[in-house]
C-alpha cells in the first residue's frame, strides 16, 4: 500500500518587502543550490520559478518524524543559503499540505496556518484564501494552448472573492469562462483530481557557485565562504552513494583594464571522500599555500570525478582498510600541503633487471586494479640494497679475477644470484649478483657477466647496503 503524500512547499518570492525584484537568472540559480542541498532528505522536487517542492511522505520513518525532518530540513535552508543571508526561512515561506498545489498556496498564503496535515482541513483553509491567489495558482500548473491567461480579473468580475466562492459557482459555466485549467488546478488543490507534477532531475556535472558580497583577500574567509559548497556537495553525493575524486576550485577575480586570469586550485585525492569536514580541510590546505595575484569577487568549486561508494562489511577489529584509509589521508594531506609531485612511491614493474625492476609515480592509495588493496609483489630469493647506482660502476680486477674498490679487494660473500632478462628488448642480459664486503667494512652489491669473465669490465659495482 503506498503512502500518501505529504508535500512541503518552499517559495522564494522575488521582491521581499522594499528589496528590488531578484534577477530571474539568479533566483533560478538560487533555487538550483538549494534543491542540490535539500535532495538529501527526498527524491521528489519540483523546481518552480520562485520556490520549490518535495515530498516528504517516503522519508518520515527514515529521519525519524516529521518534526525532526523539518528541523534537519531547517538547518539544511540556513547552509543553502550562505553568507550572503538566509533565504530560508529568513525572506521564504513555506506550506505543509497532502497537495502540492495546496502546499504552494498555503505558503504564498498572506496569513493563516500554513501546516495542514488532513485534507478536510487543508479544503476548509484553501476555500477562504483570497482570490488574488489565483496567478499562484495558475502558475503552479502549465497552461495549455487556448485556454484564458488571466483568471484573476475574470474572477473579480464575477464577484468572488475566495477561492472557495469561485469553486462554488456552476463548473459548466466555469469550463466555458476560464476553460478546462482552471477546474483541473482547483480540484488538484483540493485533492480531488490526481497530481503529476514533472520531477527535477538533477543535471550532471555538479557545480557551485557563490558570488561574494565584497571583493576579498583574506584567505581564511575565502575558506570559510566555502562552507556552504561542501555541505551541498554532501548532500548530493549521499543519496546517490558516490564519492569524490576530483575537485577543481576557481577564483575569479575583479575584471580590470587587463583581463586577470582566474585562479585555478586542483584537488586529487589518493583515496575518494565524500565527509565535507575532510573535503574542506584538504581545501583549506591548498588555499592556505595560495598566492592570490589579487582580490577574490566569485568563487566556483566543480566536482571533476567521482566513484561508486565502498560499502563493506562493518569489522570488530582493525583490519587492513583501517590501514589503507589512513595511509590515504596522510598522501591526501601531504599532496595538499607539497602539491602531486613532490610525492613519489615505488611501483613494482614485470622485469628481473633491477634498475627496471621499479618504478616512480605519484604516491595514491589505491593498487593500479583499483581494488584499494595492494597488489602481490614478488619476493626476491637474495638480498636487495636500498641504494642503486643510476648506472652500474666498472670494477678493476687483480691476476685471479677478483674485483676491487677504492684500492683495496673485496670480499665475495654467500652464493651468487644470476639474473637473466631482457631478452625480450635487447640482446639480453646475464648478470651474477654477490654482496660484497670492502676494506672500509661497507656492504656493495657487486655483479659479472659470466658469458665475458676474461674482458676487462667484467665486475660491476651496482648499489650499496644500509
């Protein structure tokens, strides 16, 4: 069985007592952020030019109550909102209604409740609302070719001043007046006719964007101006079980008589996030090492990457994820204070000859499967100095074929390893590893080529021991 609706309406209106018309570019703008933010708490919105609606029925068990979800929802409005004031509730109204088009007349409603929860009642409030309600009315529904755009002065003319008068009056002469919109929106209203409204869907990539009240060069305020972008970016990862890749944040600067580029910042993360208190804090960090070539008037942060939420099985003990996501927050925050290339790891590579047997790159988290665990590396049977040469060092040799090194012999210790590669993009490699012991009591790592031992050249010096 399903639920019935339960609908709240949000409407921003677009002259706020003596405050200028909002420009429709920007208030579209505004009711996008707070759609982005508010989809958190339910799939189901309905953007409008001044406002929007959701439908709160599917997640009442889920946020525990429908006074604790209009708490979260709430604080939720003052975050959209940013610093540059609060459009709600501070300058919007809202309704509670089983309609959306009741909702959205209750909150465009100059006074009375605007929380109706049964219909018998939300019927009795919309009938003694005022008929100048009417454009909110029709607004809240397209209409189509043909049918009369201004119902408000037919209305009057006819000597209604509610709703609930006009809806009196013989629906025949009413169809035949105003056509068939009018009688479809007021029983949609009522709850009598059944509701289709078109469903937001949110556009991909996701993006914000704050234009500052003031031009600013602080960098701690650009950081703290960004507050409301993380907890939106929150809010639209959560119920889509993503997690953030990629970042790009861009500064824009005042325009002058020479166009000044925009700051650009990039944030790669080693292992993906989706906690805005971690996404700020990387942020911060390479906002804190920025050099502002001047103010800041606009900042906009897009979201370049994402990947599908981990969901594991929850662990008693620590296991290697607890690990893996540590070391992953300290390559985070490393790369965010030095920047991707000051932090190299070695990766190991398909070749037996050890000076292509690893590799250099940027440090990540991940294995390059992509698992997020690391991948099985090959143990060597001998020993491994942990300094190698760039290029192994010819040795000299006495009468019996010994090699030396700084004027004095070395001692050959344990068996010799060979390694044979390269076959495969060169004429190929035989080489005879041994650890070798010096007069100055220093461990080398020493190789010959056993296919030319009478050639000059034959011993190598190739690393040296810890």
């Amino acid at each position: 069985m399903s639920r019935p609706p339960l609908w709240l309406a949000l409407w921003l209106p677009g002259r706020s007592g003596l405050q200028p018309p909002q420009d429709p570019a920007a208030m579209a703008e505004a009711v996008q952020a707070l759609a982005w933010r508010l989809s958190a708490f339910s799939a189901r919105i309905v953007l409008r030019e001044e406002g929007l609606l959701l439908d709160l029925a599917p997640t009442l068990r889920l946020f525990g109550g429908l006074r604790t979800l209009l708490r979260r929802l709430a604080d939720a409005g003052r975050q959209a909102a940013g610093p540059g004031g609060g459009a709600w509730p501070g300058r919007g109204r809202w309704g509670l209604a089983p309609t959306a088009t009741g909702a959205w007349l209750l909150a465009q409603a100059p006074t009375g409740p605007r929380r109706l929860l049964q219909r018998h009642r939300l019927q009795q409030r919309l009938a003694a609302l005022p008929i100048q309600l009417l454009p909110a009315l029709q607004g809240a529904w397209p209409a189509e070719p043909g049918e009369a755009t201004a119902w408000q002065p037919l209305a009057e003319a006819l000597g209604c001043d509610t709703l609930g008068a006009l809806r009196r009056l013989p629906r025949g002469g009413l169809q035949a007046r105003f056509g068939p919109g009018l009688l479809r929106a007021l029983d949609r209203a009522w709850g009598e006719a059944p509701e289709l409204p078109e469903l937001w869907l949110p556009e991909a990539p996701w993006h914000w964007r704050l234009e500052l009240p003031a031009h600013e060069d602080r960098l701690d305020a650009l950081a703290a101006a960004l507050a409301p972008a993380w907890a939106a970016l929150a809010a639209w990862l959560q119920p889509r079980r993503r997690q953030a890749s990629r970042l790009m944040l861009r500064l824009a600067h005042p325009q002058r008589r020479e166009a000044q580029p925009d700051t650009v910042l990039h944030l790669d993360l080693a292992q993906a996030e989706h906690r805005p208190e971690r996404l700020a804090a990387l942020m911060g960090e390479k906002l804190a090492r920025c050099r502002l070539p001047a103010a800041v008037r606009a900042l906009r942060l897009d979201l370049l990457g994402s990947t599908a939420e981990d969901v594991g099985e929850g662990q008693l003990w620590p296991g290697p994820e607890q690990d893996l996501r540590r070391r992953a927050e300290l390559i985070d925050r490393l790369n965010a204070r030095l920047g991707p290339g000051p932090l190299r790891e070695l990766d190991a590579c398909d070749d037996h000859r050890p000076e292509r047997a690893q590799r250099e790159r940027p440090a990540r988290a991940q294995s390059p499967a992509g698992t997020g665990r690391p991948g099985p590396r090959p143990v060597p049977p001998g020993p491994r100095p942990l300094w190698l040469l760039a290029q192994p060092e010819p040795l000299p040799c006495d009468a019996r074929g010994q090699p030396w090194h700084d004027g004095a012999p070395l001692r050959l210790l344990g068996r010799a390893e060979r390694l044979e590669a390269g076959w495969f993009d060169s004429p190929g490699e035989r080489r005879d590893y041994q650890p070798a012991l010096g007069a100055d009591q220093r461990w080398r790592w020493v190789f010959r080529r056993p296919d030319r031992p009478g050639q000059a050249g034959g011993w190598f010096l190739h690393g040296w021991f810890g």
